[in-house]
C-alpha cells in the first residue's frame, strides 16, 4: 500500500466484495465516497461495518478484513474515509476501474494506522498555466486515493489571475488571459508561442471545489499571492499599484517589479476579494497570502507610500512590507481563516503569531521559523519543487531544472532529527509544489506530480517512506494505470511525452538551492530567485 500503515498484518480468511454490496454502522456515507466504484447501498448490517471509536484520533482508523467481512474503527468520518481507501488497496488494481456489476476478492488483513502530519499537501500554480475545473475535482480525487488532504491552489501571478469577482469583474475580464507565452528555457533569450491563454474559476466553481474537497477530507487553501507578482491585477486596477501606472498580464516568467500599492485602497480591495473567496469555498481555514519575492522598489520610490510609512512610526520599507501583510492576516482572522506566507515574510518580520510558514528557500529558515514559535509546512525547493526534471536528461520535457527523482522525495524529512523537539513539534506538514510555467497542460501536471506525489503522501503520512517503497511503487503503477494517470514512466518518458528538440537548461537544483538558502539570512534579500 502506498501510503504505507503504520500496521499492515497478513490474517487468514477473505472475503469478496460486490458492487451494490452493504454498509452499516456511523460513518456510512464517509465509506461510501470513498469508495463510489462499488456502488455500495446503506443497511442495517452487512459485509462492510464501520463504528465510531472515540479512542482514535479523527483520521485514525482500524480496518479488519477477513471471512467475517470487512469492519472499520474510525475516529471520525476522515479516518472512515482512509479506511475504505486503504481497503480499496487491498483490492485489484482493476478495482480503480469502472466496472458495474465486479466481484472483488479482498485478503484477509489487519490494519491499524493514524497520519503523522495533519497538514499533507499539494500545491498547483493555476496562475501561469490554467487547470480547468474538472482537473481539479479529479487531482482531489487522486489526492484523496493518496490520503493527502491539503490542496494550495496558486490563484494568481504575474501572469494571470484565475477566480471570478462580483466586485472588481476586470479581475475575470482582463487579467484572466493573456496573448502569449514565453516558450523558452530558464536564463535564456525569450521566445513566444503567439497563442492565447487563459482561464478562471466562477464562484460557483469554487464552490463546487470546496464542496467537493470538503466531501473527501481535503481543504483547499486558496493563495492571493500579494504585495509582489501584481502585473495580472494591476493591468486590470492599476490604481492599487504602488505607482498607478498601467500594467500587462505578463506573458514571460521570473520576477516582476509590478507590487500592489499598501496604501488602505489596497486594503480594502484585497478584504474584499477574501470576503468573495471564503464566501463562494464555504469553510476556509487557511488562506495563503503569498509574501516572496517582493521587489519594494516602488515603495521606497513613492513620496505617497515613504509618508504613510512615516505616519505608521514605521522606520523601512521592510517594516512596511511587515505591517502591510500583518493588516491582511489580521482581517483574515476576523474571518476565521488563518494566514499562510511564504518564507520571505517571515523574514521580514511582524507576523502574527498563528501564521503559518512556507519555508520554500530551504529548512534552514524553516527551523528559524519553528524555533520563533511559527507552525511550519516544509516545502523546499528540494527536493518539494516538482517544476524541476526527475532525471537529467535531454528526454525529459522542459522543465526550470533538474533534478528531483522520486527517491529524493522518499528521502525526505520534514522535522529532521537534529531540531530539537520543540522545533520539530511546530512542523505541522509538508507539501510539494507545482508552478506551472512550465508546465502547459493537465497531461503534463500528471507527468510531473506521478509518481514523485506518492512518494510525498508516504512521508506526509508516516513521516518517513517504510521499507520496501521501491516495490510498493511498482505495484501501485497498475492503480495508476487503472485511474489513467499518465505518471512519469520509471524508466523516462514515453516517446510521446519527451521534449521538443531543445539543448538542457544546465541549471542544477543544488546550485539553486545554495544561492536561495544562502539569501535567508538577511531581511534586505526577499530579492529573488528561482
Ligand atoms: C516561490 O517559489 N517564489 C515561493
């Protein structure tokens, strides 16, 4: 099984399962979801059982199968819903299938097991290219079927903003698409494809996301990455710019210098824009509000901006930058939702206490973050940026970099063992991260995400891979293949998803990570980057 449990028994004795099969007991309908292939109807009593136990924590479960049928301990309806997706893995790969009317044979096992981390996630940039709304309900399912439970969906960049707003319609109208797109290789001469691109969920969308994550124990954290990577917002509302001047969706990548203004116009905009999210995603406990990769140039240049800082008693630009994301998670919490941010603001200083931090420059600043009392997601670029090539070959489709195989990610610890407890206690979770520039297709997501992602769920749920991954892996191929994933082959990619003839780009993701971590020690160097 992948995620691995933390007690997977062999026990004599099996069973069969039918579609249209009957489930009985508390957490019915959580069993069901999991598991809609099999049909299964609610009853009175029948080959599935599946009983609240207090003792257990709300994603913690025991599972039994054997001549007896199959009977569940769940803590609550999350560890109900992991139980019937661990049976599933106790079925043929087949199983994953549509097939009306199947039999199943399921083995006897005995299966006792909880999450290490309770925030398992995935991150999608739906900003530089696009994912429609089926794609979405779909990587929630495959999400779900991996036992993670987090998806931070990337609203918006320089190149485009993605969600409907009823207030400031331009949003959708105007910075949702642009003409183009750079085609070309990190650090080299840009070129363009000349076709149009673009895209945005309805409200309506996101709440239909939001429903249906919620349905399968995944929270969606929306991101409004914000004062920097503003062209998108500001080509529709210059006027909540640092300088007013107009802007363009941006059609090539890296940093932009384009940042929203944080006078209270701003303010109220972007409160506004939180007050549209929450509403239209339903229960929203996290909202990330972005933070990296700010260039304050406009800031210090403004005699606006340099006078409303004066008159905060504020003495830097930094501090500005500080007070300005304080005021967003500040507003944030009036509405039940807490803030998220990349590492950069951490940096800068002045978060509320309840922020929670992405250290994606590296665990150095991630432990920094830990040891002033931050809860912490661990999100480096390595080996958690699944934008970087799995293997340095001029067969893989363009990517920023290379390389991060799936053993680098099975490698991974996100509370290493040489923090201390208490530092190690404030690591929450982890979560890898897909930016898309490069990226232009959903079948080009699965290639990048599978299987490096079920190397992920492994050690976000047990906090480390367990023996015998490599094998697991190869068995899991076939629900993979079941599902139609088009996953990464573990010998490279088919003939059909190699790369257009191109030389490699040669930037190493080493080298990347020792100039990023080494920009972590100052509060001068949210200057960027990968
Ligand atoms: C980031 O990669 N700028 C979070």
């Amino acid at each position: 099984m992948i995620p691995r449990p933390a007690l997977l028994n062999d026990l004599s004795g099996s069973c069969v399962l039918t579609s249209g099969a009957t489930v009985s007991g508390d957490l019915v309908d959580a069993v069901r979801t999991a598991l809609p292939g099999l049909d299964l109807r609610p009853g009175d009593s029948g080959e599935i059982d599946v009983r609240r136990d207090p003792a257990l924590g709300e994603e913690a479960y025991r599972l039994t199968t054997g001549s007896r049928g199959v009977e569940i301990a769940a803590g609550g309806p999350a560890g109900a819903f992991y139980a019937a997706q661990s049976l599933h893995q106790l079925l043929p790969a087949a199983s994953y299938r549509f097939s009306p009317g199947a039999s199943w044979p399921v083995p006897g096992a005995r299966v006792e097991d909880a999450p290490r981390f309770g925030w398992r996630g995935l991150h999608l940039d739906v900003a530089r290219h696009f994912s429609p709304k089926r794609e979405i309900l779909r990587l929630i399912d495959l999400m779900a079927a991996h036992k993670l439970n987090r998806l931070h969906l990337h609203l918006v960049d320089d190149q485009g903003w993605r969600v409907e707003s009823r207030a400031y319609p331009l949003l959708h109208e105007v910075s949702s698409h642009r003409p183009r797109t750079a085609t070309n290789y990190y650090r080299e001469p840009d070129t363009y494809d000349e076709v149009p691109h673009g895209g945005y969920y309805t409200l309506d969308d996101l709440a239909e996301i939001g429903v249906y994550a919620r349905s399968r124990h995944v929270t969606v954290v929306p991101e409004i990455d914000v004062p920097g990577h503003a062209s998108a917002i500001l080509a529709a509302y210059p006027a909540f710019g640092a300088t007013g001047e107009p802007h363009d969706v941006l059609d090539r990548w890296g940093i932009s210098p384009a940042i929203l203004s944080p006078l209270p116009p701003t303010v109220e905009f972007l409160t506004t824009i939180f007050d549209e999210l929450i509403g239209a995603l339903g229960e929203t406990p996290y909202v990330h509000i972005g933070g990296d990769e700010v260039v304050l140039d406009h800031w210090a240049e403004s005699a606006q901006i340099t006078a409303y800082r004066e008159s905060l008693g504020l003495a830097t630009i930094n501090d500005l930058q500080a007070w300005f994301l304080r005021r967003l998670a500040d507003a944030l919490a009036e509405r039940g939702a807490r803030a998220v941010v990349w590492d950069e603001a951490f940096v800068s200083g002045g978060l509320r206490q309840d922020t929670i931090v992405m250290p994606w420059r590296g665990m150095g600043v991630g432990r920094r973050a830990a040891a002033a009392g931050h809860d912490v997601v661990a999100t480096p670029v390595f080996p958690l940026y699944f934008d970087y090539a799995e293997a340095a070959s001029p067969d893989e489709p363009m990517a920023i970099g290379d390389a991060i195989t799936v053993e680098d990610v099975a490698a991974f610890r996100p509370a290493p063992e040489d923090w201390t407890d208490e530092e190690r206690a404030r690591v929450i979770g982890v979560q890898a991260q897909l930016w898309t520039e490069r990226v232009p297709d959903p079948r080009t997501v699965d290639y990048r995400l599978w299987p490096r992602a079920c190397a992920l769920a492994e050690v976000a749920w047990s906090g480390t891979t367990a023996a015998g991954f490599g094998e697991r892996l190869t068995e899991h191929y076939g629900r993979l293949d079941a599902l139609g994933v088009e996953y990464r082959p573990p010998a490279g990619p088919h003939p059909w998803q190699r790369r257009r003839p191109h030389r490699p780009s040669g930037v190493r993701v080493a080298d990347v990570m020792a100039r990023i971590d080494s920009m972590t020690h100052d509060a001068e160097s949210t200057r960027p980057s990968v």
